[in-house]
C-alpha cells in the first residue's frame, strides 16, 4: 500500500476521479475545460481538462513540443500574444471563465503571475525598480507601500539578504540565479493569486535551482503554484501534484507520489523511466 | 597558420579602422588649424560687416542655426520616435510595411530636392523665406534617420522583456513606453544625435527656404542665417579674412555639434551604459 495522502482518505484519488472533466474539486483555484490552442495551423492542446488545487504546487512534465509551455500560457492569457496563436475552451479561475466576452486579459495577468524560462529581469532597471515595475507601471506611486512592496518580494524570493545593499545596482549585474529570483520577486510584488513557471531552473545551476525549489516549497502556503519542468527529480521534490502532458494531451494526473511510484498509464510510466522523450 | 589567420584578420580591421580616422581627423585638424584664429568672443557675437572689410562676425548665423536646430527637434524627434515604436512594435502588417518603404525613400531623398519642395509649397504661398520653412525642410530631412534609428533600436530588445511587462499585467502602451523604450534608449538618444548632427549641417534646403541674412533674428517669418550658409557665403568671397571667417563658422558649428553631443551623452550616461548585462 502507499502511504503517501496526510488526509484522511486512504485510498489516492483515483484517475477517473481526478481526470473527470467539469467535475469541481474542493478548493479548486484553476479549471480548463475543454482546452483547445492552437499556433496558425498546429493544435498544440487537444480538449485538455485539468484541476489545479489552491495553495499546492502542480508541476507539469512531459517531452518538449507536448504543449507544456502552452498551458500555463493559455492561464494567464499570454497565449493569444503570439500572433495567429488562439485557444478556445474554457479556462475557469475561481469558478469564472477568464476567456469570457468583457474579460481584460490585464486583470487576469495581474491575478496570474508569471516566471519565464530564462531569467529576463528589466535590463535598464535597477534591483528595486524591477520588482516595484509591476506596482509602479501600474499607478502606484506611494513610496512607502512601493518600498514595504520591495522588500517583502525579495524575502520571500529568498533574496533579499543578498541584494539589500544594492537595491540600486542594475538588475542585470546579478548572477543568473540572483536575476531569476529577482523575476520571482518581481512576479510576487502585485500579490497575484496564481504564479506559473515555465522551467525556471533550465538555465541555473544545482545551487541556485535548490534555493528557487526551496523558495517554491515556502510561498506555496498563500499562492498557487504552477510549475512545468524538465526535470522529473524536481517534478517529484516541489510539487504536490503532477500531470503528465503528451501530444497536446493529458495522459495522467494525480498525487505526485503516486504518479511516480505507480503510474496508471504505461505510457507515463515509459517516460517516467527515460524509456523515451 | 591558424593563429597567424587570427592575427591577419585582427591587424587588417585595425588598419581599416585606422585608414577610416584618417579623414576625420584631417578634417578636424584643417578645421582647427585654419579657424582657430578666428574665433574669439566678437567675432562669435557680431553681425557680418560690410562684405570686403575685415571685421564682423557670425551672430546670426549662431543664432539661426541654434533656432533652426530647435524647432527642427520639437518638430522631428516626437514624431520620428512615435513613428519607429509604432513600425517596430505595431507595425508588422501591409501599412507598417508600406509605411517602413516610403520611410526609406525619403530618408534616400536628395536634401535639395526637399529644400525646393518646401520653396514651393510654404516660401512660394507665404511669399517670404522663412525660419519656419526651413526648421520645415530639416524636420523631414530628420525624420526618416530618426524613425529608422528607433525602430532598429527597439527591435533590438528581446521579447522576453515584452513577455515579463505583460505578464506583469502592464498595459501595452505603458509596456512600449516604459519598459521597451527604456530599454532600448541608447540606441534611439544615438539615432536623435546623429540626426542632429546631420541637419545642423545642410546647406543645401536652407538656400531655399531661409535664404541666409546679415542680421539677427526677426520673427519666425522672415529670412535668417545660419552656420552652413554663413560658411558657403563667406567661402565663395575672393578675401582672405572671409576665408578665414569661413573656417571660423565651420569651427564654431563643429564645436556647437560636438557639444550637443557630449551634453546629451553625459546627460543620460549611466542610465544608458547598464543596458549591457553580464552574460
């Protein structure tokens, strides 16, 4: 038996149960239905249903091309920036569909953050004006809020202890994994709902990839934590939960541990074991 | 052999760099050697004298060519920057297209062909050589190299800078404005110097539009000097104190362009030198 669930069910969610489309799980906080996207001519999801639970950290894994990337950029709305790219279905936060008549895509994307795969902090900037740039280019002018903002990003991101003394060194001027905690701060700073990463630790190295998963592992108590990723051992160390994406689909999705040590599917257990991706 | 290869190539470049130095600094040096006995704080500030006696100054043509250059960038640089977000950053369709064409015909445009254009179109209906018709002519001569200069400048920022403003759920247009364009500032403040530099040089449009005058500024409307008509004027004049007036000016309007530029560098320096990241 597996003894991996702290509640007080026994038994895992079973696939069905969890795979089972409209179906509305407790303390759900992301819901696709039925999620089609598409660039130009090329579907890259196919009527992809996933139930993302609030305050868990969700990795997706998956062979390059299977539309990882694509998801969580259909979640806060980045997808339709590429041109001739569109997604049709519905994308559910909080019970309400993001991709309704009326929705401003900007108010979803301040609700949704985002971590892109290669650090890419505001280059001009410096330490302090990246992470006030979400709140700042967004209105706020009060320095006191920007400044408590400022500080509480960079704690939580693990970085400000280092960077404390230069809040006006160029962003740039930090190392790879200093930068892409500033992005994660700079991400926290508009307190959004929803952080999504896009492999955040494909360009770092095992130190500084150990400070973003323990970073991860400590905001994941206020935020929803969406995480694709390479990486099956991190997959395994971050997330809660785990869904496997093939060919623009949702092969299998379940409690981490489970999805790990007995894969319902043959063919998540085949990637899972490097037999191909 | 093969560091030998390293080394020829490395050697020819420098040499070309060099061979490349050699008019420019032949040129400042006649322009120093033969002017600077000229310039002194009257000749700077007086009204020319009577054509074929020594004396007088380049007043007026100073003062024309720092109004001319003025309005040239309230008129130009807005517009040419505006025009370089909205063809780099909108403009990826049929009218950016042909937008982006006609841009590059113009900028390709013989400067005299737009000066006797604006002679006919503004100096012809208003019947009088004027300041406005010429900072007219030099607009449209700057802005082309200025719309080029920050299109090529803020498509050289990548799109993940894009993709972090949006995500961070900043409007399109504060994103343009504050994130890209910051961005990408060096490139368009180098693309404005060169512009400057370059019309505070015509000559050609200014015979047709500001003629060229004796004295100091009298309203918008009228005729006006400035530097590069001053240096033809003076240059055509068979005395050798108008030569050496001539190098003069040409001194003058060398220093005035160098000056803009180092100001302007100085100005933005520091904000503009950390767009290099460290990887």
């Amino acid at each position: 038996m597996t003894l991996h669930l702290q509640t007080e069910e026994k038994q895992p969610l079973s696939r069905e149960e969890i795979l089972q489309p409209h179906r509305t799980l407790e303390n759900s906080k992301v819901r696709t239905e039925d999620l089609d996207a598409w660039y130009g001519n090329n579907q890259v999801l196919k009527k992809l249903n996933i139930e993302v639970r609030e305050h868990s950290v969700t990795a997706i894994i998956g062979p390059s091309g299977c539309g990882k990337s694509t998801l969580i950029r259909c979640l806060n709305r980045m997808h339709e920036l590429v041109p001739r790219a569109r997604t049709s279905g519905r994308v559910m936060l909080d019970g309400s569909d993001i991709y309704a008549k009326g929705i401003d895509p900007v108010t979803i994307r301040r609700r949704v953050g985002m971590v892109f795969q290669k650090p890419n902090p505001f280059p001009t900037m410096s330490v302090y004006d990246n992470v006030a740039a979400g709140l700042r280019l967004n209105g706020e002018r009060n320095h006191s809020v920007l400044d408590r903002a400022v500080q509480q990003s960079l704690e939580l991101a693990f970085l400000w202890d280092e960077v404390k003394g230069d809040l006006d060194k160029s962003g740039a001027s930090l190392s790879g994994g200093q930068q892409q905690r500033l992005c994660i701060a700079r991400a926290l700073a508009v307190q959004p709902e929803v952080i999504l990463m896009d492999e955040p630790c494909s360009a770092l190295d095992p130190t500084a990839t150990a400070k973003i998963e323990e970073l991860i592992a400590s905001i994941k108590g206020n935020y929803t934590v969406m995480i694709v990723t390479h990486n099956m051992q991190q997959a395994a160390r971050v997330s809660d939960f785990t869904a496997f994406l093939y060919l623009g689909q949702l092969i299998e999705y379940g409690e981490t541990t489970s999805l790990f040590e007995n894969p319902v599917e043959e063919l998540t257990e085949r990637y899972l074991t490097g037999k191909f991706g | 052999m093969r560091r030998f290869k390293n080394k020829l190539a490395l050697w020819i470049g420098a040499l070309c760099a060099a061979l490349a130095m050699i008019p420019l600094v032949s040129i400042l040096y006649d322009v120093v050697k033969n002017g600077a006995s000229s310039l002194n704080v009257d000749f700077l500030t007086s009204a020319p004298g009577v054509i074929g006696q020594a004396g007088g100054g380049i007043g007026p043509a100073i003062q024309g060519t720092l109004l001319l250059v003025g309005l040239t960038i309230i008129m130009g640089v807005p517009l040419g920057v505006l025009s370089g977000i909205y063809l780099s950053e909108f403009g990826d369709n049929p009218v950016g297209r042909v937008i982006r064409f006609l841009n590059d015909v113009l900028a390709e445009f013989p400067s005299v062909v737009i000066g006797v254009v604006i002679f006919t179109l503004i100096v012809l209906t208003f019947k009088s050589f004027s300041v406005i018709a010429g900072a007219l002519a030099l607009s449209i001569i700057m802005l082309p190299i200025i719309t080029r200069s920050t299109e090529e400048s803020l498509k050289l920022v990548p799109n993940s800078i894009r993709d972090a403003s949006m995500a961070l759920g900043i409007r399109r247009w504060r994103t343009t404005l504050s994130v890209v364009l910051t961005t990408a500032k060096s490139g368009v403040v180098t693309g404005i110097l060169l512009a400057i530099a370059r019309v505070a040089g015509e000559t050609a449009p200014l015979v047709f539009t500001i003629l060229g005058s004796q004295y100091f500024f009298s309203g918008l409307n009228s005729p006006m000097d400035a530097l590069p008509i001053r240096i033809y004027r003076l240059a055509l004049l068979p005395y050798p104190y108008a030569q050496a007036q001539g190098w003069g000016a040409a001194l003058a309007l060398t220093l005035m362009v160098l000056v803009v530029n180092i100001g302007v560098r100085l100005a933005t320096r520091g904000r503009l030198y950390t767009t290099r990241s460290r990887a």
